[in-house]
C-alpha cells in the first residue's frame, strides 16, 4: 500500500533555531516528491517539488533533500521564525504529471516560540 | 494564490440539506481539484476537472456531484448532506512547470453539517 509517514508529528523549537523534519514513503512507482506549507486556517502552499534524480533543493530558508533509494526525504529549516510555525506535509507522486495520483502525509506541525 | 476564491468560506447546515460550494479561478487553468482535509487523514481528492464539462471521481467521491459549465468556475454539491461530510474543503488548480504539475491551493470552505 502506498504511504507516506511523516515524523515527528509535532515539534516546537526557539525562534532562531535550526529544525529537520522527515518525511518516508513507500509509494512506487515514485515520480516526485513534494512538500508544503500550510498555515493554520489557509490552503497548502508549495515549497519544493524533487523528482527521484535531484538530491537537494532549495526554497529560501528551507532546503530539501531526497534519497530515493532509502526512500527518505527532509526538510530543513535554517535560522527559524514565527512565521513558520504551520504544519509541514510531506506530498509524494506516483505518476508523472498526473495530480490524481499524489499521496498525502499527515504534517508536522511545527510550533516557533519566541 | 493563483487568483483562487472559495465560497462560502463558512457554512453551517443540517443533515439531509443540499449544499453547493463554489471554486472560481482568474487564470484560465485547465485542472481544476476538489480536497477534503480531515483530522487523522491527509488530504483525500473527492473530483477533478480537466476541462468545461470534462470531470472525474477521485477516491471519495461518494456523496458528491461536481460541476463544470465555465473554464473559471469548479462547482462541489453534496445532494443529501450528512454529519460524515463535515470537513475543511479545498479547492485547487494546476500549473505545468518543467518538473512536474505545482497545485496551488484556495483558502478553504469549513463545513459543518449538524
């Protein structure tokens, strides 16, 4: 069964501070990897999308990587604000170019204090 | 937000009450997409569109109709709504780019069905 597991479920961190989220997956056949923003009460926004070739990529403050052969990604968050504070959701893709078949994480939900 | 509305943004009702909410775009996007975010899920595809009149089930279709009669407008009915239907739903559209199709997302419709 294809799935998507993110961890943790939820984390808090100071207002500064670095911070990487996992993402792992078991979908195949794997086309891309997504991950979004979302904030409390809005719609996703996305930050990355890697296809199974790009081990990094970076959007701002938030670099992702991937290892497809472990099937693992991450996010990662430099120099932290409170306006990260959302929750982070891992997307995975397992048909190219086809938006029917993408396969949800739960989220983290990242809390920024000050 | 890629010129995306949603309406209503709140809506209350009662079981066995038909409800239709509405997705309307500025872009002229040919996907257009209809979510629904649920706690302890993640986002599930309910219908999509790939064009005026052209529509299809995604994996919780049941108990929704969808209608497209303008490029700009994506139309969700629940026929007889029901307490299982209450759920945040998002509409979304498409935008080809040289990896892969980014979904960009509407700010969301909170329904309660009492």
């Amino acid at each position: 069964k294809n799935q998507v597991e993110q961890s943790p479920q939820s984390l808090i961190i100071l207002e500064g501070k670095n911070c990487t989220l996992q993402c792992n997956y078991t979908v195949s056949p794997f086309s891309n990897l997504r991950w979004y923003k979302q904030d409390t009460g809005r719609g996703p926004v996305s930050l990355t999308i890697m296809t199974f070739s790009e081990n990094t990529k970076s959007n701002g403050r938030y670099t992702a990587t991937l290892d497809a052969d472990t099937k693992q990604s991450s996010l990662h968050i430099t120099a932290s604000q409170l306006s990260d504070s959302a929750s982070y959701i891992c997307v995975v893709s397992d048909n190219a170019g086809n938006n029917r078949k993408l396969i949800w994480g739960l989220g983290t939900s990242l809390a920024v204090n000050p | 937000d890629a010129g995306i509305t949603q309406s209503p943004r709140h809506k209350v009702t009662e079981t066995g009450t038909p409800v239709t909410l509405r997705c309307h775009q500025t872009e002229n996007h040919r996907y257009m997409y209809w979510y629904r975010q649920d706690p302890g899920h993640g986002l599930r595809l309910i219908h999509y569109s790939y064009g005026v009149k052209d529509t299809d089930k995604g994996e919780v279709s049941d108990g929704y109709s969808v209608s497209r009669s303008k490029t700009e407008d994506f139309l969700l009915t629940l026929e007889s709504a029901t307490s299982s239907q209450t759920s945040v739903y998002f509409c979304a559209i498409s935008v080809a780019t040289s990896v892969a199709d980014t979904q960009y997302f509407g700010p969301g419709t909170r329904l309660t069905v009492l």
